[in-house]
C-alpha cells in the first residue's frame, strides 16, 4: 500500500472524500518476462455506515416556561453526532402537541446526515406541565365598600363602582369569576341597605375546584331629596268652574330638581291641603299629583317626599283660586 496517489501498489486507499466521487483507478498486471497490461476503471466509492447521533435528555417545564415554538429552541439542549466520515446535524420543525390549559408536549426531531447521505434521527421530548397550579392565593378580593351620599340604591350596582377580584397566574390558568347579590333593605344603625355580593371564582383549568367570597357593600345616604323651588312657590291659578264657587285645577304636580344624588327614580310622594288654610285636612293623597278640585280661595299644599333611605323633604305651598 503506498500513500502517494500517483504511484504503484497491490493496495488502493480510498478517503470520505471520495464517497460519491467515482474516481478512477488504473490497474496493470506484470508477467514474469516483463510484459504488462493496464486498464482503467472507476470505482464507486460506498459509505454504508451511517452517523451515530445523540439527543439532549427528555425535560419536564412548567408551561409558563418563555420560549417560542417557532424559534430556536436550543434553550432546551443540542444533538451531537459522529462519523467515520463528517456528518452535519439538522433539526426539524418542532411539533406540540396540546392536552388542554397549556400543558402538553413538544417533541423536536434531529437528523444527522454523513458525507455518503446516510441518515439517523433521534427526538426529546419536552413535557409541558403546570407546576405551579391556580390556588386562592391568586385571588385578590374585592374589600368591604361604604358608599356614603353618592348613591341613593344599591341595587344592581356595578362591580367598576364597588370592586372585582383581581386575578394572577401562568399561561396554565383560565380563571373567570361571576357574582350574585343578595340585597338587605333593613339594616341596624345609620345604614340604608346592605348588599352581600357572593363572588365565584374557577379555573377552568381545575374546574373541580370553586372559591367565593362575600363581600359586603354598604350605603349610608343622608341627603333628602331636593323638591324643585317650582313646587314650592306660591301661585295663583284660574281653573274650569265645575260647580258653585269649586274650580278644577289640573297639572298640579310635585317634583323634584334635576341634580346628581337625587334619587328620583324611586321616592314615595305625599301631599295633604288645607282649604282656606284654616289648619284643617280637607284632602290628602299619595302620589305627587294634587290636581283636583278646589273652591275659590287662598289654600296651603304640604308637599312630602322620601327617598329608598328614609330621608324625607317637605315645603308648603299656598295656591290662590
């Protein structure tokens, strides 16, 4: 066997580098008088051994772990290969395979590919598990709310005003929430209502698992309502005469001045007059429409009005017939 490659020998050494090459050989017989012979051939140079290639060990990561799938995953470890020849390492797109909430699994797929085009493949496996479950400790609760003056019902009210649970967690979590109210018109002390909304809280995630809290909310309004001056004023009217000396007078109503607070859209109304004014209760009623009729004369109207917490407003009106 001889290393030049240009020279004679019973032996022809081939390289990796001829794999795939076909180069060509000349071969010569010798007899023993001294003649010889040669021909020429190609050789078709085979490497049938592939690579040996090793993949990064199987992982197990919580699934809030930061990485694309899309991207370079080589935060989770590379492959290695060896050959007799060189071998390149190449990594195909990665796969996940999704079980629900985030959690499941990505497998990644190498492939190494010596000079002769022999392949071998290996895959880790990359589990995907939520290590760090939904508890109650990610749920901030609304605290207790005392509304004072600002509103005049509790009913309905909207969770922006009072307050929502505020939720954390990882990417593993779908947590939602939902309430129920349960709303206490008779209550102790200088309180107008109290509301105890109930909040739920799953994790769809775990949806075994419920939470709740009662959260109390609490008005306390001590501003009546506001009766329009108009209602108020005295005033002289000329009504249709529906009898000897009695005129009917209509469109004589109560209201209420348009301002914030009001809490006009559920009063009780009353009135009671005074014919002459002479200190006597000639008629009364329950609403605030004191339309009706009314003999000739100077009368005194007592308006009363009270609000859902009890507050009550009244003014004295005199109406000349």
């Amino acid at each position: 066997e001889r290393e030049e490659r240009c020279g004679w020998s019973n032996k022809v050494k081939f390289c990796c580098s001829d794999v795939g090459q076909d180069p060509m050989v000349a071969v010569r017989v010798i007899d023993n008088f001294g003649n010889h012979n040669l021909c020429m051939v190609n050789v078709n140079v085979v490497d049938f051994m592939g690579p040996t290639i090793s993949c990064p060990a199987d992982r197990t990561v919580d699934c809030d772990e930061d990485f694309d799938i899309t991207d370079d995953l080589s935060q989770f470890g590379t492959a290695t290969a060896s050959d007799q020849c060189s071998a390149t390492i190449t990594e195909l797109d990665a796969s996940f395979s999704e079980r629900n909430c985030g959690e499941g699994t990505i497998t990644r797929t190498f492939t190494a590919t010596d000079t002769g085009g022999n392949t071998t493949q290996c895959t880790q496996t990359i589990f995907l598990e939520n290590e760090k479950p939904f508890t109650e400790s990610n749920i901030k609760w609304p605290p207790t709310k005392d509304l004072v003056d600002t509103h005049c019902s509790l009913k309905d009210i909207d969770p922006s005003i009072t307050g929502v649970p505020i939720l954390s967690g990882s990417a593993c979590t779908n947590a939602h929430f939902t309430y129920e109210d349960l709303l206490f018109l008779i209550v102790d002390g200088d309180v107008c209502q109290k509301l105890v909304r109930t909040w739920t809280v799953v994790d769809w995630c775990q949806p075994n698992t419920l939470w709740t809290h009662d959260q109390i909310i609490k008005l306390t309004n001590n501003i009546g309502p506001e009766i329009a001056s108009e209602t108020c004023s005295d005033k002289s009217v000329d009504g249709e005469r529906v009898g000897t000396c009695m005129v009917q007078v209509d469109d004589l109503l109560g209201l209420l001045d348009d301002v914030d607070n009001n809490c006009s859209n559920n009063v009780q109304w009353s009135f009671v007059i005074d014919h002459n004014n002479d200190g006597s209760t000639d008629r009364s009623g329950s609403s605030n429409d004191a339309s009706g009729v009314f003999p000739y004369g100077t009368h005194k109207i007592t308006w009363t009005v009270i609000d859902d917490c009890k507050n009550v407003s009244t003014c004295m009106q005199l109406l000349t017939v």
